[in-house]
C-alpha cells in the first residue's frame, strides 16, 4: 500500500494580492481587511481599484458647512478606463438641473441647461472638481495618510483615513484645503464619504488663494470640527461595461453653441496703412464715422472712400471687440486702442476711465461686404454680448 502525503503551503501576502487582481470582487470582505496597517490597507485599497475598468456613481455634495447659506447637489458621474467621464447634475442649489459635461478621451464638452448653449474646447477639465475617487486614489497611492477610525458594520470593513496639507493647499482638491478625510472600502477599491477641511479660519467656503502672509497663528493652524465641503456617495457600480458611445456628445435638441465658431481665436486681417496713430486724425477725409448707435445700417462707398468705426471698451478688462467680416469690397488699414484717463489721475483706478477701439477700412473694390462684430471675451458671450452690424456696399462705377 502507497502512502501519500498532501502538503499544505502557506499564501504569502504577495500571492494573496496576485489572486485579487486576478478575480477583483470575488473577495469582498475577508477576516484579514479588519486591522490592517495603513501600508497593507494601501495595497488592498490599490489592487481592488486598479482593477475598476468602469463605473457609475451618484453622490450628494455639500458645500459651505457651517455657514448660514450651505449648497448642495446631487450629482451623477461614471467614467470609464483609460479617460471616458461624465457629469450630470440631477438636483442643486446653484446650477440648473441637467446640466452636465461629457468626454469621449478627444472631444471635450459642457452643456449648460440654463441657457441652452454648450462649449466644445479641449481646454474643459471637470474631473478634478467632480471626480472624487480618482482623488482619493491619489491620496492612498501617496501614502501620506493616517488611519483614524474603523468600521465593520457594513459587511465590508470601511476605514476612515486622513491626509494633511496644512496649512493650505490644493495638491488634492481643486480649490485651497488643509486636510481631506474619506471613508474607504480596501476588499473592493472604492471612496464612499469624504471630507475636505479649511483650517486656521471659520469653517465655510474655502478662498481660492492661500491667506496674506501672518494669517497664519503661531503653532501652526486648529482643526476645524466641521468640514466646508462632503461628498456622500448614494451608489457605486464597477465593471458594467458602459457602451463608449454613452461618453460622446449629441446636442440636446433646441441648443446651440455658446461660442460661434467665426468669433473664437478670431484675428483681424492684415492691416495695410498703420502709419497714422489710430486716435489721430487721418491725412485725408474720412467719408464716415461710426459708433454703436449706428449698428444695423447700410452704407454705400465707393473706390477709396474710408470708413471709420469707434466702438467703446472696458479698460483693464479681457472683454474686446471682435468684428470679423464676410463679401468683398474692403480693406483694413489700421486699428486699435484709444483710452482716455480723467482727469483725476490719482483716483484712476477707482473712477475708471474711458477705452475705446477703432477700425479704420477703406474701399478698394465693387462688392458688398457685412461686418458682425460683438463685444465678449474670447467670443463666448453670444447669449449677452453687445453687438454692431455694418452692411457696406461698394457699387460698380
């Protein structure tokens, strides 16, 4: 008779990890996820959400906590691996609800419910302000945090951890914090409440700019008991396996672009005479002089007739006049800006004084040709921005 002998070897920490990348959720909760170190509790934390190849979430959102006027939102997110996101806000007290933002990892979107209109820009970027479990992942994989509290009455055993970036800073919030806690899940990789905190100030909403040198008490600053902002997750699914077409955008029906393409990165054409200064007179007869009370004539020039346009700016601020033209007919010999100081100099900044910009065409051909101007920053006000429209005709002689 053969005898045979089983041997039983010991996992080590480093298979165990191996079997849960290989099968992510089978193990949602093991005796060994309840007293972890803040090391292990990284580990754990890190293999379940790697593994998270998409996701759907809703959560509550508050902000201003501990001030008269608090704001909340109930916001929709779901991303998918490598960089699919989107937003919707379902309910809030501060923007309209189905506003939302889309990216398919190209094209980049934000819908604005209220006033119907969206911008498509590669500069959009809203995962930093919505996207909390991708922040939370930054922080666990810094591993800079402390383990402040358990809990184990939820099946799945949850961790309450914290990082400091006293006294101020925005390493992981998109706007200036001191501390940020959040309640983590280790067995299955995901955030589910999580605390941002604004030390060394009455608790409320954050300032976008770290405070004026002093502001700072000796010591360094005292916690606050009440955080300015928190981020309740109502439901997280992983692995659903989101079409990729639920991340491009379809225009909902009735909107519009809130930047008109022939305004944005609009650059005036070549100007052929800018040898006279634009707030002085020009050599030869001007055949007509604009300004914004004439918006919406016609005019007839003919061949090296001058045309002038004097339209009213802001000074000091981003807003200009954009005045692309259509047809044929004319040619723009010089532009700019004109300002005019009070004559109270010293009170400059608080009077104010007047700014101006001038265009000065003239007529070189027969046709008919439409200036369509508007007053906006980077040509995205369309909704509300002031304009002036010009028809100019230039007849056959």
């Amino acid at each position: 008779m053969q005898n045979t002998r089983w041997c039983i070897f010991p996992i080590t920490a480093a298979v165990f990890l191996l079997l849960l990348a290989a099968g992510p959720g089978c193990l949602t909760g093991s005796p060994s996820d309840a007293n972890l170190t803040a090391g292990d509790l990284a580990d754990l934390y890190l293999v379940h959400a790697d593994a998270i190849r998409d996701y759907r979430s809703e959560y509550m959102v508050t902000s201003g906590m501990g001030t008269d006027n608090p704001i909340a939102s109930r916001i929709l997110f779901d991303y998918k691996s490598p960089s699919s996101a989107r937003m919707e806000i379902a309910e809030s007290d501060l923007r309209v609800s189905g506003t939302f933002a889309t990216t398919n990892g190209t094209t980049k979107v934000w819908y604005d419910a209220d006033t119907q209109t969206y911008d498509i820009s590669d500069r959009i970027n809203f995962s930093p302000e919505y996207d909390y479990q991708i922040m939370v992942r930054r922080i666990v994989s810094d591993r800079n945090f402390t383990i402040l509290e358990r809990d184990t009455s939820r099946g799945a055993t949850r961790y309450l951890v914290e990082v400091s970036t006293t006294p101020y800073s925005s390493l992981y919030t998109p706007y200036i914090s001191s501390r940020v806690r959040a309640w983590i899940e280790p067995s299955t990789g995901r955030a589910w409440t999580i605390m941002t905190y604004y030390d060394c100030d009455a608790p409320g909403i954050p300032t976008p700019t770290p405070p004026p040198a002093g502001a700072v008490p000796p010591g360094g600053c005292p916690p606050s008991n009440v955080p300015n902002r928190e981020i309740r997750y109502v439901s997280i699914e992983v692995n659903t396996g989101i079409p990729d077409s639920y991340f491009d955008f379809v225009p909902p029906e009735g909107s519009a672009p809130r930047c008109v393409p022939k305004y944005v990165n609009y650059a005036e054409p070549h100007r052929t005479d800018p040898s006279v200064p634009i707030d002085q007179p020009l050599p030869v007869c001007v055949s007509y002089s604009f300004n914004e009370t004439d918006s919406g004539r016609t005019v007839t020039l003919h061949t090296g007739d001058i045309l002038e346009i004097t339209l009213g700016t802001i000074p000091g601020l981003a807003y200009r006049w954009i005045m692309p033209t259509e047809g044929s007919g004319l040619e723009l010999m010089n532009a700019g800006s004109i300002y005019v100081m009070p004559e109270n100099y010293e009170n400059y900044y608080f009077m104010g004084g007047k700014g101006y910009y001038r265009w000065r065409f003239r007529a070189v051909s027969p046709g008919t040709e439409t200036i369509d101007g508007i007053f906006a920053l980077d040509g995205c006000d369309i909704q509300h921005a002031k304009r002036f429209n010009l028809t100019v005709e230039v007849p056959v002689v």
